[in-house]
C-alpha cells in the first residue's frame, strides 16, 4: 500500500510501466469536470471509474480485496478515511467474485486520512475499506484506476 500527493507520483513510475501510465492519466485529465462512469485508458488492463458519494461510518463500510487487479484510488475533492489491512490478517466474509474481481472480507485494520489530491494504491494483499467518515459526513468525488496485474 502506497499513499501520497499526486504532487509526488513520478517517484512512483519505475514501479511498472502500467503505474506510471495511470498515474500520468490522473495527473493530465481534468478530473474536476469528468463526469461520473467508466474511462478506458489501456482496455481492460488499465481504466478508471469515477464516483460521487457521501461518506459513511465505518461500520456500514465492507473490507474488500482484488485479486486481479490493483486500485489506484484518487480524492478529487472531499475527504475520507480509508481502511487498510495486509490480507493474511483477515477473514474472508463472502467468497471471491471473479467476474466482478472483488472478495470481502472482515477484521480489524488501520484507518488513513485521504484528501482532496491524495492518492492511495492498494495491491491484491492490500485489504482496503473505502468511503468511511473523516470527522463530519461529507460529499466526495474519487476516481479509481484498476489496473491488472
């Protein structure tokens, strides 16, 4: 798991070529103005889905992990905290999805503080619970590159 300004990302391109072409996506798109729904960027290796939502408490959130694909998820604005746990920590609640690439799970993790310009990258043992309240509930805009792996 990564977490950082996208202000920072080029120091994260020599991770693979596919980090560093969603992380130029977020940096050279508009994503003030992209409305909500789902971008290609490279197929079905690399897109983004962009969202609007309220935050919620943290025990309306659900645990989730991928198998095939990494998530890049990016606060347009607004702010959140989002849970994370290495996935060998976990339990699984409901078995993997692989059409959908989702598993959930449940147990204990730690929360960060995820704002407007901040980027957080989840790999498929990186356990994550995004969408939770940071403070007040709030509106947030987020756009999400899976990226497959």
């Amino acid at each position: 798991m990564i977490i950082d300004k996208l202000s920072n990302s080029k120091q994260y391109y020599g991770l693979s070529e596919s980090i560093e072409k969603a992380l130029k996506y977020l940096q050279e798109t508009d994503l003030v103005k992209s409305e909500i729904g789902k971008y290609e960027i490279e197929g079905k290796n690399i897109f983004a889905i962009v969202s609007e939502y309220e935050t919620k408490n943290k025990e309306q959130g659900k645990w989730e992990a991928h198998r095939k694909y990494l998530d890049i998820q990016f606060v347009i604005f607004g702010k959140e905290m989002i849970g994370y746990a290495p996935i060998n920590e976990m339990k699984t609640k409901i078995e993997y999805n692989e059409e959908k690439d989702i598993l959930f799970l449940e147990g204990e993790g730690d929360y960060l503080s995820v704002n407007e310009g901040t980027f957080a990258l989840f790999a498929p043992e990186d356990v994550h619970k995004p969408g939770i309240r940071a403070g007040n509930q709030q509106y947030v805009k987020k756009i999400v590159v899976k990226i497959l792996v």
